[in-house]
C-alpha cells in the first residue's frame, strides 16, 4: 500500500483534527482535484504539511500536483500568446472598395461630360441689339393664338370696374392698418426675491493615523500554521501558510483566521502567547489589534465565515 492510500484510510475528519485544513480542501486533496485548490502554492504546502504530520513520504503525489499545474500555466500563456498575434488583414476587404469606388467616378465623369454636351447643343436664347419691347413682341408672336387670346381676357379682367374696386379697398385697409397707433405691452416685473445664501460646513474628515506609527504584525507559529486574512476596504482575500515567522500588512484593516492556536502574536511591543488547539480570529482595525468572537467575525465579514 503507497504511502497515498494511507493518507485516504485516515480520513478526512482525522486530518482535519491534526492539521485544521479545511474538511473541503481536504477532500479536494485526496480526490485529486487539484483545479479547485487554485494554485500550485496553496496544494504543494498543504501536501508537505501532511507529510511532516503524519510521516509519509508523498513526494510522488506532489510531482503530479506540480505537473498539473505547469501544465495549466503552460496553456494559459499559449492562450495569451495566440490573442496577441497580429491578425493577418484579408487585401479583399481592401481591394474591392477601391474598385467600386473607382467605377462609380468612372460613371460620373461620363455622366457629367454626357449632360455637358446635351446643353451645349441645345437650343439657347441668345441675347440681341434689339430694344426690349420688340424682342417681346416677337416672343408673343410665337405664342400659339389660344393662349394669345387666353392673355389678352385675363388683361380685360383686370381692367373691370370689380377689379379696381377691389384694388381700392385693399388700398384702403393698408391705409388704415398704418394710421393705427402701436399699442405698447406693459409687462409688470415682480420685485426679485433673494434666495438665502446656505452656508455648507466643511467636511471634517477622521484624522488618519501615519504609517510609521502603525504597530508591526507578526506571527510566530509553534508548528506550520495556515492565516487567513480578509481585508475590510474591498474583502478581497490573502493566505499565508508558513513554519516560520512572518509579517502582516498593518497599513489595511483586516480580519484574520489561524488554522490553529498554537501561535505568538507581537503587534508593536506587545506579545500575545497562545497555545488553543482551537482557531482563533483577530480584528486589527484603526490601528488596534484585538481577538474576537465567531459572531463578530460573521458580522464583519457578511455572514460568512470565511
């Protein structure tokens, strides 16, 4: 039986009692299913973690988790790579605009040209010597005898006693219209109101307290210890799994996870010693560091505990 196989008899409940990794990481370990323990870091330090624990030589089964996820950086970069090529433009897309372009101006020159000709050989009137009056003479002798008569009523109808009285009252009414006097439109103003100037207090901003007086974080685990840190301006999420001692950012409020309470915390120059085999969750916030309670830390993190 490998060494693998013996690590599955023990079971998932038993692991999680000596190392405090999460039951689903655990599960994710001993299926194999390494895409859902996101990458290479996390995998390979919970598998050496099992190994120093239990004493087991799982060196074959780190291998194939490294493989995996070479492998997936490997098609990663290829992806990337493929999207950054130059692509090659299709010279039809080019080639056939310019043709239509070209036949359509084609067209157009001979269109233009065509309808030149057509005006320069058609009929034109040409300016004479001849006084004004005989060159109406001669177009109205042109004019065919119907219309001649048609102009020569409508000159008559003009001339008729209805037609001048007509003119005449129009005249008069425009007569009238101009003799009228303007009426001027008063228009009352209403006394303007003074709006009351509002005075908008400063904003007063919370002082902020300068880096280089925030306390030091750091951690000092007893045995190899896994630390979740939640940070509460954005949530988003950093883990550190480490045997040796290590800082945290102090410039960022956060919440943080142990997997374990076998730990010494020294934040500035105070020392907190802790020897709970349980987790423990801190709050560093403003500039202070204290432990807190599961329902705070839910509270805090949108009612979730991690």
């Amino acid at each position: 039986m490998g060494d693998f196989e013996k690590l599955k008899d023990i079971g998932v409940e038993t692991i999680y009692q000596r190392t405090y990794i999460a039951h689903q990481n655990i599960e994710f370990i001993l299926d194999k299913d390494f895409a859902k323990l996101n990458n290479k870091f996390k995998a390979t330090g919970f598998i050496t973690m099992l190994e120093k624990e239990f004493g087991l030589d799982l060196s074959d089964f780190k291998k194939e988790a490294e493989k995996f996820f070479d492998h997936k950086e490997s098609e990663k970069q290829k992806v990337m790579a493929s999207q950054n090529e130059p692509k090659e433009i299709d010279k039809r897309l080019i080639i056939y605009p310019i043709a239509i372009v070209s036949v359509l101006l084609v067209l157009f020159l001979i269109i233009g040209s065509f309808s030149s000709d057509n005006d320069e050989s058609g009929t034109m009137i040409q300016a004479t010597n001849n006084p004004p009056e005989v060159a109406i003479d001669k177009l109205v002798e042109n004019v065919p005898p119907v219309v001649q008569e048609e102009i020569k009523v409508d000159e008559q109808q003009k001339t008729t006693p209805d037609a001048v009285a007509v003119e005449s009252k129009q005249e008069e009414i425009k007569q009238e219209v101009k003799q009228e006097p303007k009426q001027e439109v008063v228009v009352e103003q209403k006394p303007k109101v003074e709006q009351p100037i509002v005075k908008e207090e400063p904003k007063v901003e919370a002082p902020k307290i300068p880096v280089a007086s925030l306390p030091k974080i750091k951690i000092t685990p007893a045995v190899q210890i896994w630390v979740g840190v939640i940070y509460l301006d954005d949530f988003s999420k950093k883990d550190y799994l480490s045997t040796k001692t290590f800082e945290l950012d102090n410039t960022r409020d956060q919440l943080i996870l142990t997997g374990h309470g076998r730990l010494t915390i020294n934040v500035g120059d105070k020392e907190q010693v802790h020897t709970d085999e349980n987790r423990l969750r801190f709050l560093y916030q403003n500039g202070e560091f204290k432990m807190i309670n599961m329902e705070i830390f839910r509270e805090m993190n949108n009612g979730k505990n991690w």
